[in-house]
C-alpha cells in the first residue's frame, strides 16, 4: 500500500460508490459533505477546507495504484498535533486489516514532522467498527463529548482519539 495525494479526476468516481446509505455518511462527514456525494461539493469542501484549516487530502493505493482508502491530514502548529478526517475505506476491504495499515502510513507520514507530538482524529462511539479499527491502530480515547452530533432523531457522542509519537 502507498500514500498519495487525493486526485479527484481519478479518485472521485470509485470513492464515491463507498458511501452506500446516508447513516454511513453521517457516520463518515458528520454531514460536511451532501449525500448522496456530489462531486462539485465536494471539491468545493475540500479547497475550502485546504484553505481554512490546511487539509490536504490523500488515498490510499494498491499495487496497481488503485484507491482503496482516503482521508484528509492537517497539522495544528499551535497543538503541535496533526488531525486525520473523513477516513473511509473501500467496503470490499473493510474488516482485512487495509484501514489499520492505511493509518499507520498517515502516522508515519504525519511523524516525518518533527514537531508533531500527536496525530487525532475523531469518531462517533456510535460507529463501533471504525472505534475497534482506531484502537487496534494504536488510537487511544482522549475525550469524548456528550450528544455533539445531530443524526435524524439521535444525538451521538463524538469521541477524540489520540496516538502519540512515543507510542509509535
């Protein structure tokens, strides 16, 4: 598997058939993004955020540079903490252990800063697969926020995790 960045005229199309029903969505953009995923929007979303925040977008690739993972990196200079967002991976590769090396690249990568003291990133306890996935990453519970997510008619913590460079 290798890192490289998000290329939407090559990317956009397969990712998009990942999210397959709207609560995976929720799940996965904490509604950031329209659902369904309209390509312009989301472009739109990411230049936005790559402006504001720094996000810079990447996917994960096969041997055949395939994406089979994505997610969004930004490094907080005053935290001295990178942020991982909006991880999601192919559904035909989920539970096969893609997910877990894909976050061990970002750290990497994320450590390659020697600044950076941590990497974060944040879940909804509601969504125990991806919670699991995070942990067996090395990802600990930081913090978790009580009722912060608005999902049709439930309200869904949001829990921070953290993995840090000594623990790497």
């Amino acid at each position: 598997m290798k890192l490289r960045e998000f290329n939407p005229d090559k990317d956009f199309d397969t990712i998009k058939t990942w999210i397959t029903d709207e609560r995976t969505h929720a799940f996965w953009s904490a509604n950031r993004f329209s659902y369904p995923l309209e390509r312009e929007n989301f472009e739109v979303t990411l230049k936005e955020n790559g402006q504001n925040f720094g996000d810079a977008p990447y996917v994960a690739t096969d041997d055949d540079d395939t994406a089979v993972g994505f997610f969004i990196y930004a490094y907080n200079q005053e935290t001295k903490e990178g942020m991982l967002k909006f991880i999601v991976v192919d559904p035909e590769r989920r539970g096969k252990g893609t997910a877990r090396e894909m976050l061990k690249l970002a750290t990497e990568q994320a450590f390659t800063n020697p600044d950076a003291i941590a990497v974060h990133l944040n879940v909804f306890p509601e969504n125990a697969r991806a919670k699991r996935c995070y942990e067996k990453a090395g990802f600990t519970e930081r913090k978790t926020t009580p009722k912060a997510f608005a999902y049709k008619d439930e309200l869904w913590d949001r829990c921070n995790m953290v993995i840090k460079r000594e623990n790497i």
